[in-house]
C-alpha cells in the first residue's frame, strides 16, 4: 500500500495486530478512512475492516470521559506463605463484593506469574488506594497495588 501508513497495535482479543490505513491522516478531508486490520494468530490470518474515527467523535468521546481509577495488583514473594489460599479466597470473595456493590466497575484477574489482576475502580484515587490497602492479600504482603487516576467512557463494557 503505497502513499499510506501502518500502526502496530493490539485486537479487541488481545492479540498483535497492524492498522493498514490507505493514505496518511489529514490528508482525505472530507473522506471516510477505513482501516484494515490485519492479525496474525496461530498460523491464522484475520482481518476485519474498521472505520475511521473523525476528529468530532473522538471529541465528543472525549467530553464524555468520567473520572476512574485502575488499580494494578501484582504479586509479591510471600505470595506462597502459609494459609496463602485461604487469604486469596478472601480477597477473591472482597473483589466480588465490590464489584457487586458497583464500586469495582470492572474486574480482571490476570493469569501471570508477576501481575494478579487489574480493577477499574467508581471511586477517586485516593478512596480507591484506602479500599485497595484494606485488600486481605495486600495487608498479607502477597500482593501490591498499585492506584492510578484515569477516565473511560460511561457505557463502556467488555463484550459478552
């Protein structure tokens, strides 16, 4: 593709791909861009065809962003002290609750010798560290967390 660019990137799933755009940004005004995406998984290509975002969507997308905090749990080396699993299921069943509660808006665990999980929380940073810091495998010692300020979208889920 000539005259265009590509953009290393990653799929919905996760998985490496590369954004193929026709022609470099800006220069089709009044032109729909579309991209292909093209991704390589397992001896597998697959491309899907994405739409091109104009400035005015991702400005309105923008104005809808709310305050969020990510909260990114890793583990630590007393992770496999004794009762380990009895604390885990603790901080399993906590996780659940406030998701429940709606103050854990998102939830993922994450399966990974290094990082446990990833939490967006409803709540600001600094409520979010407190509720964080009361977590049964972060007062263990098995785990840290660390608490950072974000925005998303209201309305954005993870398909089902």
């Amino acid at each position: 593709m000539s005259g265009g660019r590509s953009t290393p990137c990653l799929d919905a799933n996760g998985r490496s791909a590369t954004a193929r755009y026709p022609h470099e940004p800006g220069t089709m005004r009044g032109h729909r861009d579309v991209a292909r995406l093209e991704v390589e998984d397992h001896d597998v290509s697959v491309s899907e065809t994405l739409p091109t975002v104009t400035d005015e969507q991702i400005r309105a997308l923008a104005a809808s962003a709310k305050p969020y905090s990510v909260a990114h749990l890793r583990w630590a080396p007393d992770r496999s002290q004794e009762g380990a699993e009895a604390i885990e299921l603790e901080h399993q069943r906590r996780m659940v609750s406030l998701r429940a509660a709606g103050v854990i808006a998102i939830l993922c665990p994450v399966i990974s010798d290094d990082v446990a999980g990833v939490a967006i929380l409803t709540r600001p940073p600094e409520s979010a560290q407190a509720i964080m810091a009361a977590d049964p495998c972060v007062q263990a010692g098995m785990m840290t967390c660390e608490v950072l300020p974000c925005v998303s979208f209201p309305g954005d889920s993870l398909p089902g």
